[in-house]
C-alpha cells in the first residue's frame, strides 16, 4: 500500500522523485522520505508527515545533487507513523538503503537471528530487518548485491516490491517483487521504477511490468531480470496509454470530486467499443475463449473487498435475474480461510479497482486450485488480476486517485451488466426483445448520470444540514441494497462520521432502535418494484421523528411530501438504478466531508491499493 520511486539516468534525481511521491500519496501518506547518492555519500532524507513536509525538510540541506534516487510514501504496517519508521532504511554499515511496499510476515524470525549475530535496530519495521539480513548475506558470502538479494528473497515470507541502492555502486539500482507492484519505465538512457505508471507517465510510455519472484537490475544504463530461480528473462515493453492529463486535478478541488463528474464519461469509456444497442451487438472480448465455461458454469461465485465487492452485490442480483443461475459473494479476505467449497464448474469473478489487492489475489490462488475458471475485473493495465487470472475485462475508468472509490464502482458495474447481459441471451433466459430493450437502457446511462450530476448544488446544501451528524442510517431495497451499503462507505470513509447501510426491510429488526429526531436516514426511494415497501418504511422512520433525505425517481410527489428533503434522479430500468442512484450519494459525502474540514482525497489510515493482507 505504499508508494516507490526510483530514478537513475542524465537527469536531476530529486524533483523527479518527490514528484513521483506527490502523485503516489494516495497510496499512503504517514510518512515520506528518500535516499540519494549526493555530495554526502548516500544520503537518506525522511520525515514523518506528507511529502511536502518532507520537501521542507531537504529545504533545510541546500541543494542536493543526484543523478540516482529512490524515494517512499508510507502506509504505516509495522510500526507507529514516524521519522524512524520512515523508509528509506539504511543497513547497518550505512552503505546500502531499501525502500519496501509489502510486508515481510517472518521478520521477527530474522530479526532474532541478526540481533543473535550483534545486530542493532533503529525503528519497529519489517524493512530494516530485510535490509539488515540482505547485507549480512552480502559480507560475509562472495557474491554480488543481486544474489545475496536473491539468497535472501529464497528465506522470506511474505510480500514486497523493493528497490536497493548501494554506495559502492553509484549507477545502480536493483528491485524485486512479490505480491506487490512494480513497475519499470524506459527512457532514453534512464529508468524510472515506481508502484505503478502515474509517477512514469509524465516521461516515458514504455514500461516493463515485474512478474513476481523476479529481479531487476539497472546497472551501466542496462535492464537486465532475472527470476529468483537465476534464470534470465527477456523484459516485454509495453506501451502505456494514459495521458498525463487524466491525474492531474484538471481545475477540480478535490480528485474525488473531478472522478465523480468523470463517470458519464468513463461509463461510456466502458461501453464504447462493446455495446451497440441499435445493432443489437455485446462483444467483451475477455470472454471470447470461455463463453462456454461461462455459459455452462452451475455456480458463479464474486470475490472482491470494499466498494468492489458492493458492485458483486449488484452484479448478484443481475446475473441471478438475467441468467438465472447461482451467484454467492465472498468477501475476498474471508473466501480463503473457510475452506470454500470449490469446483471445475464453477466460475469465480475477482473484482479489484488497482489489480493488486492482496486479498483477492490470495482469493484467485485459492479457486485456480480447486480448478475454477477465474475472470477477473479492473482498472489498471498490466496490474497483478489481469495477470493472475483466465481471462478478464477491464473497466477502462481512467486512473482513479482519490481514495474513496467512486467511478471505478460504476464502471465495475457496467461491465458486471454487460457480462450477465450477455449470458443471459445466451443462455435463453433473456427473450431477445428484452434483450435489446436492456442493451438501449445501458446504453443510456451516461446521459442519465450527466442529469444526475445537475443536482450537485441542492445536495450541497442538504450537507450543510447535516455536516455535523455523529450518525447516519442509509436504506435500500433490491438492487438499491448495495448502493445503501456503497453510500454508507463513503460517508465513513472520508467524513468519519459513524454510517451503516441496511436492506430497508431489515431496519424494523433492530437499526429502528437507533432513530430519533437526531438521525438521518437516508433512503434510495425510486420507483422500481420495492417502491411500495420503501415507503412504508419511510412512514415508519417518520413516525419516530428521523430526518428523511431521499433519492427519487424525477417527478415522484409521493415521497416528497414525506421526506425533509428529497433528491431527482432520471427515471431507468431497476436494473441499473445503481449506476445512478450512487450519484447523489456520492456527492452528498463529498460535500460534507469538505465541510467538515477532512482531507477528502487521503482520508486518514486508509490507502488506495491495499496491497497487504
């Protein structure tokens, strides 16, 4: 979950660098720090705080020359956010430095084996004792950086992507992976290494993607990898597609705000090229070669965490409706440790905005083995799912920054839509007209998200009303449950106002115990076969003096003379209700969050990618 930079070529080390750590806060923001071979010798500069404090910290040195640099955002695991724990992290004979993203699960094993060979440690990390030991293998054994790396790689447990800079090689930068991301950008003579391609972008599109258990070294201006097993592997380039303009602000206040306006386009991003309604055609390429596996599956199984396991909820209820068959949605850090009953017919869909969560990776490793088919969807190309899995489709959402998830929710949805769309017409439980009525709605709702957006200034202020709430109730029923769950998320994510979602039905057993003239209840009203009940479990919250905001279906007078405030959103088929209805509340977090005066975009304690368990 934390950020990696590494730099070595012609140029300035520093700026590149620190900008590198700027553009991978996301990623973790407790500490920041980096190591560069300056006029000191190799030099580690770290402070406990954001990377701009660290910028005024190096302010503090003078100028600071290198043309090699390795640089870390923290996201703290082992260890209290502060200067000691920051990485990077010298060895004990200060002539090596690491930075590490992951986590080392038998560094206490290790540690007391080095503190036995007189070993002294100055901070609480997993990272100084995998450093420590790699050097001790380097001493006291006739090899080269690279193997005592490799030597030592063989003995630990875990998972990483780390970069090492040594003093008595000053052009040289050597990294590794396991479970963690990394990646290799190309330049003309330089190499940038970073977590993942935002810090790249800006110099190069050609990148090398590391496989896990394998090494790089970057020495003479030469790439050369090789795997732990010392077999040399030819490095593929690809060639990346993002624009540096898609992370960066674009006039907006907040990441978080410029992505929820981006979802009438990245929903069209994700439909464009796969869905025709007029023509009648839905073509995912991913499923091409295990259609039948698909189609034949007797059970679909949805792992995922967070906002994307919500967007499994709602892809249950369409793939259940659409194709009739089985659905069960695991939350990916539970699905590996209950033993799951796991078959060749069944087919596993692994859910993941950054392609690296630990958790559904360990949850993929664990249905490969049983022998299920594994698709997986994400966002970012070349990441860990894509590579992990049989197949897959890619959401095509645009690099997504801010920490709480928003437009990479409804771009999962569309292609979890698309996908139970498609089996179920080809299964035969979707009558073609139905079939192509459902392709036309889908195909509408960019333009129904665009309206849903019009609606920003009145759910500003009805964030005002409430920015002060110490509580908050969200209720939904049918495919509006998740998007209940989903708002409830935001609102603690990001505002830390204590929310919780429930299916609307189930608020008379025991949540009603909750609602008094202080608490908010926010419930997704629109006019879709639950409307009936729901309105019947507004007259209830009503009855007990809560605070009603709703979200309504455009038009609806029913519910407006019962709710305190009330939301529009353009009527759509129940079916993807959710791809709207998240809008509003999505907005409303946002808003209130601002208000209160959090850091919207690095809500405390969490991180983007959780690339650890």
């Amino acid at each position: 979950m934390c950020g990696i930079v590494a730099y070595v070529g012609q140029q300035e080390a520093l700026p590149i660098v620190i900008k590198g750590l700027k553009r991978l806060e996301y990623r973790g923001y407790d500490s920041a720090g980096v190591a560069l071979m300056d006029q000191r010798g190799l030099s580690v500069y770290k402070k406990k705080g954001k990377v701009s404090q660290l910028e005024e910290h190096l302010a503090t040195f003078g100028r600071v020359e290198s043309s090699i640099g390795i640089g870390h955002t923290r996201w703290a695991t082992h260890g209290e956010p502060n200067d000691s724990n920051a990485h990077p992290h010298y060895s004990a004979s200060g002539n090596i430095a690491i930075i590490h993203n992951g986590i080392i699960e038998n560094y206490e094993v290790l540690k007391k084996d080095l503190i036995s060979k007189g070993y002294s440690f100055d901070s609480e990390t997993d990272t100084e004792v995998l450093v420590k030991f790699i050097e001790d293998i380097f001493v006291n054994n006739p090899v080269s950086l690279e193997e005592a790396l490799r030597l030592a790689l063989h003995q630990v447990v875990g998972a990483y992507a780390i970069v090492l800079m040594n003093k008595e090689e000053p052009n040289t930068l050597i990294a590794a992976r396991k479970g963690s991301p990394l990646v290799i950008g190309v330049g003309e003579d330089e190499y940038f290494l970073a977590s993942d391609a935002t810090p790249i972008i800006e110099y190069t599109n050609k990148v090398v993607y590391l496989d896990d258990y394998e090494i790089a070294v970057i020495r003479n201006n030469r790439l050369q990898i090789k795997t732990i097993q010392n077999v040399e592997t030819n490095p593929y380039i690809n060639k990346l597609e993002m624009e540096l303009e898609a992370i960066e602000k674009g006039g907006y206040e907040h990441f978080m705000l410029k992505e929820i306006y981006e979802q009438p386009k990245s929903i069209e991003d994700c439909l464009r090229g796969r869905l025709d309604a007029k023509a009648g055609r839905l073509v995912l390429g991913g499923l091409r070669d295990y259609m039948n596996k698909f189609q034949n599956a007797e059970r679909i199984i949805i792992t995922a965490c967070g906002t994307s396991w919500h967007a499994g909820l709602v892809a249950e209820y369409l793939f259940e409706e659409f194709a009739r068959v089985p659905v069960e949605v695991e939350y990916a850090s539970e699905f590996r440790y209950r033993n799951p009953v796991i078959g060749e017919k069944d087919f596993v869909i692994a859910i993941s905005q950054s392609g690296e969560t630990a958790d559904t990776l360990a949850a993929i490793e664990l249905a490969k083995s049983k022998g299920a088919t594994i698709f997986g969807v994400c966002n970012v190309v070349g990441s860990s799912i894509p590579r992990a899995t049989h197949a897959g489709s890619y959401t095509h959402a645009g690099p997504e920054i801010g920490v709480a998830s928003t437009k990479a929710f409804t771009a999962q949805i569309s292609v979890l839509a698309m996908m139970a769309l498609k089996l179920g017409y080809q299964r035969g439980t979707l009558p073609q007209s139905r079939y192509m009525e459902l392709l036309s709605e889908l195909e509408a709702i960019p333009s129904k998200v665009e309206k849903a957006l019009q609606a920003n200034d009145a759910i500003k202020y009805i964030s005002g009303e409430y920015k002060d709430v110490s509580n908050a109730l969200y209720l939904g029923r049918g495919y509006n449950f998740p998007v209940a769950l989903e708002g409830a998320l935001k609102l603690k994510e990001i505002s830390y106002i204590h929310a919780e979602g429930y299916p609307a039905a189930e608020m008379k057993h025991g949540p009603i115990a909750l609602i008094d003239e202080e608490m908010p209840v926010i419930f997704i009203a629109t006019q879709d076969s639950s409307y009936d009940k729901v309105v019947s479990n507004i007259q209830e919250v009503k009855a007990r003096k809560g605070k009603i905001i709703a979200v309504v279906t455009e038009g609806d007078t029913t519910v407006r003379e019962m709710a305190d405030h009330v939301i529009e959103i353009p009527r759509t088929h129940e079916a993807f209700n959710p791809l709207v209805s998240v809008i509003p509340l999505q907005l409303l977090s946002y808003h209130i969050a601002v208000m209160r005066g959090c850091n919207v975009d690095q809500p405390r304690n969490l991180a983007k990618s959780v690339t650890v368990e």
